[in-house]
C-alpha cells in the first residue's frame, strides 16, 4: 500500500528536506508540499492525503487551526507535528485540534518513518522527549495547583497572554481572535490585576515560567 504524504513547512529547506528523503522511501508519496497552514489546508481537501506533516514554528495559532480544520473536513487525514518546542500547552493544543503525532525538528528520519507507521494505523506518536515533558508536567499538576486556576485565569486570558508574549500588539491579537481592541485592551489590564503585576515585561515572565508561550528558557 502506497501513503500520500503533504509536507507543510515556512522553511523551504527544512520542507524540501524532509520530501527527498520520504521521495526515496517505497511506500510512501509525496503528493504536495506547502509553505503555510491556509495552503496546507486546501491542499489536505483537493489531495486527500494519508498523512500531512505539519511544522510548526515560534507561533503555533495558525498550525493548530489548520490542524483543526483538516481533522473536521478531512476524513482519515491523519496530521504530525514537527516542532522546535517541546512545550507543554503546545502539544496539548495540537492534539486537542486533531493531530495524531507530535517530534521536535532535530529527531531522526527513522523516527518520523515511525510515526507515520504509527498515525496511518490509527495510533497516536509521541517522541520520548515530548512523552518526558507531559509526564513531568501531569506530575507537577498532580502535586500543586496551576498558578492560572489559581488566579481564575479564563481561557480567552490565557490566549491573550500567549499572544502578548510573543510580541503580538493589541491590534494584531483583536483580529487574531476577532474581539475589539478596547476589550483586549480591557483583558490585559484584568490580566495584570488578578496576577498583581505591574507592566508588560512582568507579563511575559510570566507566561513563559508557567508554559503560556512556546518560547523556552
């Protein structure tokens, strides 16, 4: 059996990579390549393919409703993530939208040929890194209580905060997640207060101890 593969990547290298190598492999179809998540997605609808592997980068909004629409318009599409983070709310976003599989960027070649055994047989992969990191973080939420619920962070928070780490101004995040500017805005200031926080900076501390940003340290 033959598996139709799209390979996503921003990276044109990294995405042109990874199609010679699956090129080479018997059983295995390289029927697209995309250099974006909204072309990912229409590709996913006029292909059809078996697997579409996804990478993902320092902003992952795009990557996960991409993900989300080729799991409800895509029957047995199965989508891998290729990521350069193993954060915690990154991999759970993902799969939360539908994605089967999840490798950081610096795995082997070897190990994706196994993951997409693994997805197209309807299993789900994990890399051991990415296991490690979710096994640590249900501990860590099994002996003390998260700082967010704590502080009766609401999910629309949390997304604002991601989006204010990564650098997103007011008006970029108002339209990112169709809310006005003012009531952004009026979130950020909610935000500070509950955290008792005194500027941006504080904020973004924040957000990258307690795993809200992809951003590493």
């Amino acid at each position: 059996m033959i598996y139709k593969v799209i390979v996503a990547d921003d990276q044109q290298l990294t995405r042109e990579g990874v199609c010679s190598l699956l090129d080479r492999q018997r059983g295995i179809e390289v029927v697209g390549q995309a250099d974006g998540a909204p072309r990912v997605v229409q590709l996913a609808r006029e292909r059809q393919p078996d697997v579409v592997i996804m990478g993902i980068n320092a902003s992952h909004f795009e990557g996960v409703e991409a993900a989300r629409q080729i799991a409800a318009e895509c029957d047995g599409v199965k989508v891998i993530v290729l990521s350069l983070y193993s954060n915690k709310l990154l991999v759970a976003d993902m799969f939360k939208a539908g994605a089967c599989g999840f490798l950081l960027k610096h795995c082997t070649f070897e190990e994706l040929l196994e993951a997409i055994r693994k997805v197209v047989n309807d299993q789900v992969y994990l890399s051991p890194r990415i296991a490690s990191v979710m096994v640590d973080s249900y501990i860590g939420r099994s002996c003390k209580t998260d700082r967010a619920i704590e502080s009766n962070l609401t999910e629309r928070e949390c997304q604002v905060i991601r989006l204010l780490s990564e650098g997103r101004s007011t008006k970029e995040i108002a339209l990112h997640i169709n809310m006005s500017v003012q009531t952004v805005d009026a979130c950020r200031r909610q935000v500070m207060k509950k955290l008792n926080l005194d500027s941006l900076a504080q904020l973004v501390k924040y957000a990258i101890r307690e795993g809200l940003t992809p951003i590493e340290y």
